[in-house]
C-alpha cells in the first residue's frame, strides 16, 4: 500500500497569494498597491530579528465604518504575536518587547492624540513608536528599588488604526493605508473570529514557517530600493520579503513603494495647499457674508504668487475647489451674494469661520491694528480677541499665570526664595529720594530741635531748615 503523498512545502510566492486573498476576501482596500504593502507588512512581521528598521504601518480614513478594524482582525491573526495596546501602560508594553519583539496593534489611535490634553497624556506612547521605528534606541528609566539604569527594548513593528491622521512623526515612518468606505458595489465576506480565525491561523503558522528559515539571509539582504531617505528604511522590509518570496512579488512591491510614497506626498502637498486655500479665500471674502463659487473662482485666479491660475495644468475648478475644503467639513450650498440677487451655488462665512480660527488665523496685529491717536514710538500690545484663540511660539506647555504666583520659584541650586529677601537688600529706612523718615531722634543742626529726618547731604536737618522739602510721605507727621 502506497504511503500518502507529503504534501510539497508552499513557496513564499504562494503564501504570499494566499495572504493576499485572506485579506482581500474581509476588506476593500483603496487600492492593489495597498493590498500588496499588507501582505508584505504581515510577512515582515515574522522577520523582526532580521530588520534595521520596523515599519509602522498606518490605517487612517476620514470617517468611521471604512475597513480600519476589520482589517486590524485579520492582521491580528496573521501576523507575528500579535500585541493589542488598548489600555495598556507604556511600562507593560515596554517590558513586552524583547529580542524576538511582538507585532504592536493599536486600534482607535486617534483618541490618543487627537486632543492637546490627550496628546500630552500618551506622549510617552508617541515616543516609544518614534523610537522604536530604529533598532538599538531604548528607553531609558531609573529603577528607584535597585538604582539601577534600565535600557528597554523599544524595537517593534506597529499597526496603527486611526479615524484622521496620526501624528507627522508616526506618518513619517509608517506604510499609510488611506482607507474609504465601500462602495453599494463592493463586496466582502462577513468575518467571524470563531469561524474564521482558524484558517487564517494556519496560513499565519506557514508564513512564519518559511519566513523564520530565511532569517539570516533577510538579514544580510541588500534589495535595490526605488526610494531615498526614511521611506527607503521604512520599505525596505518589505520590498526584501518580496525579493526572497519571488514570482512577481518583487516587481509588485517596487510599484507599491513607489505610488504609495509618491500618493503620500501629493496629500501633504495637498493639505499645505487647503491652508493657503484657506488664507486666500478670507483675502477673497473681504467682509462678504455669501460669495459665489463663480465669484471665488475669478478672484483666485486673479491672486499674484497665487498656485490656482495654473492648479496643475489649469486653473482651479469649482471640483478642485470643493476637493481642497471638503476635509474642513466645508461644501457649497445656495447662497445669495449681498443678500440679493440670485440663489446660485457658493460658500457661506459662517461655514468658514471655524476654518479660519483654527488652521489660517489672522497675525495679532491684523486683528486688532494700533489706533492713529497713538504715537509713532509708542510701544503697543494687541489684545488677544473674545473668538480667538492665543498664538503660542512654541510647542513649550505654558502654565497659568496664576501658577506662576503659587509658588516660589526654585534657584539653580535647589534654594527658593520669596519678595521679602529681595526687600532687606535695600536699606530699610530710605524712601528713593535720599530723605530718611524712621532714624532716631537727633538735634537739627540749624536750630537744635530734634528731628528723626536726615536730609541727602547726611545732616540732621527740619525739613524748614533743609531748604527744599522731599517728596510727599504719608507718614512724614508720624516722624517728625
């Protein structure tokens, strides 16, 4: 009787197909590119020892209910010891990492920074994902029980899934997977943990199966890279899985690289382009309460130095413009222009306002401009308006000023001190014009009455006899 066949070992090519599937099967990626960069993402996750730097890869949208979690199930079942985040100290995640470190999966990262008080909190957070992005940048704490220096490990591959954009210092090292909602003719496969899971398991137990093999040669791995800088070091995991795996993976990860960055920066070109949109248009709107898009149009294109005569190739349209204001929340309505005429399309002021506080604020002094009565030299402080907020020169925390006066404030060499030490510098008895009100009683030297004043010449003088009399003093009857 014939022993049955062993079947063959599957070929990284192959394994990388059947990833591929699993995840197109529960998610409608933006793009194949995006698809690509998963599958490689995952597989590199298998691989951590062998890399310099550990991709982060970043899942963002605009809005909720477009893939972000269920493509974080997926990954979380396929990738390398996967380590869910949610609610965890940054001490436990630290002291998870190791020489063979886990596959950090944070979901709903966009609570963590998407306030100032929250970005403050996790900014601990922040940096472990900064530094962990490089082999051999530990974190460093001061153990108080044994005095000792701890160096944590902070290298770890990073899946961040997030409702708007990370910070830039994330985005700068991470894969960004730009998700979007599915279209009424876009399909998927319900996902059931129970039901699921087990499959995507096993494919997970293969891929680390023959990645794990490959270990020393990821290692020494030299692969040609399309790209420059940080997104070479961020790539270039992936682009060595896809060499190692063959078939067409490595021409398909090259192209992925290569749209994927190059779709990265037209966004920030993009975004930088919405603001100075936003600036323009309140140049446009002047004290206008409706313009419109017509009205708009014509004046940017007639804006000097301005990029939207020639928005590449031609001038801004009505399209473009509602493109560049849609991540505002800002869309055209019926507006009438002076409040008469027609009801045509256009833009609102008050649909822009809050716009223009927060991303294209007026400079102080535009707000409030010095009046004509005041003189040319005079120094003048603009005044901080009711509907706008302070301008910070810095990302410097500033406490309160009520804080400052709380509390003394310690010298360079942990001494404090208080205004009553600045007060027995001076002499105790003078009054700043050299007149002294509180010394002892001593004969004038004009006319022998006593007298406790003391003219600046150090004679014991009347103020009769003085000649020219000191300044008013509230107490000078008590002396004299």
């Amino acid at each position: 009787m014939n022993a049955p066949p062993i079947p063959a070992t599957p070929s990284g090519a192959g394994l990388l197909e059947e990833l591929h599937a699993a995840l197109t099967r529960y998610v409608i990626f933006p793009g194949p590119h995006a698809a690509d960069a998963v599958a490689l993402w995952v597989a590199a996750s298998h691989t951590q020892p062998a890399w310099e730097h550990a991709p982060r890869l970043a899942v963002v949208s605009p809005l909720k209910r477009c893939g972000k979690s269920r493509l974080l199930d997926v990954v979380a079942e396929t990738c390398h010891g996967p380590l869910i985040t949610v609610n965890a100290t940054i001490a436990a995640v630290v002291r998870s990492i190791g020489a063979d470190p886990p596959t950090l999966l944070v979901d709903e990262a966009d609570t963590l920074w998407g306030s100032k008080k929250q970005a403050d909190s996790n900014e601990d957070l922040r940096g472990l994902l900064n530094a962990g992005h490089q082999r051999n940048r530990p974190m460093l704490r001061w153990d108080v029980t044994t005095r000792t220096l701890d160096q944590l490990d902070t290298f770890a591959m990073a899946m961040l899934a997030s409702i708007g954009d990370l910070p830039d210092t994330i985005m700068d090292r991470a894969v960004v997977i730009r998700m979007r909602r599915r279209a009424p003719t876009e399909h998927v496969d319900p996902y059931r943990t129970r039901r699921d899971a087990p499959p995507l398991n096993q494919l997970r137990d293969q891929l680390a199966g023959w990645a794990r093999q490959q270990l020393r040669e990821l290692q020494h791995a030299t692969p040609q890279m399309p790209l420059e800088d940080r997104a070479a070091d961020t790539w270039e995991p992936l682009i060595a899985v896809a060499d190692l795996a063959g078939g067409d993976w490595p021409t398909r990860a090259r192209a992925a690289a290569v749209a994927m960055t190059g779709a990265e920066a037209q966004h920030e070109e993009d975004t930088s382009a919405s603001v100075r949109l936003l600036a323009d248009l309140r140049e446009v709107f002047g004290a206008a309460e409706a313009l419109y898009t017509t009205t708009i149009l014509e004046a940017l294109h007639k804006l000097e130095d301005a990029p939207w005569p020639d928005w590449y190739g031609h001038p801004l349209s009505t399209r473009d413009l509602a493109k560049l204001l849609r991540p505002y929340d800002i869309r055209s309505k019926s507006v009438r222009e002076r409040g008469t005429g027609l009801s045509l399309k256009g833009y609102a002021r008050a649909d822009l306002h809050d716009a223009w506080q927060r991303y294209a604020p007026l400079a102080p002094h535009a707000t409030h401009p010095p009046q004509a009565s005041e003189p040319p030299a005079q120094t003048t402080f603009a005044h901080v308006s009711d509907d706008e907020p302070p301008f910070d020169t810095s990302d410097t925390d500033h406490r309160d000023v009520a804080d400052v006066s709380e509390e003394p404030e310690a010298s360079a060499t942990g001494l404090s001190w208080d205004v009553s030490h600045v007060a027995d510098v001076a002499d105790p008895s003078a009054n700043g014009d050299g007149w002294h009100y509180d010394q002892p009683l001593v004969p004038c030297a004009a006319c022998g009455v006593g007298t406790s004043n003391r003219a600046p010449s150090g004679q014991p003088l009347h103020l009769a006899c003085a000649g020219p009399e000191p300044p008013d003093d509230p107490d000078r009857s008590a002396h004299h």
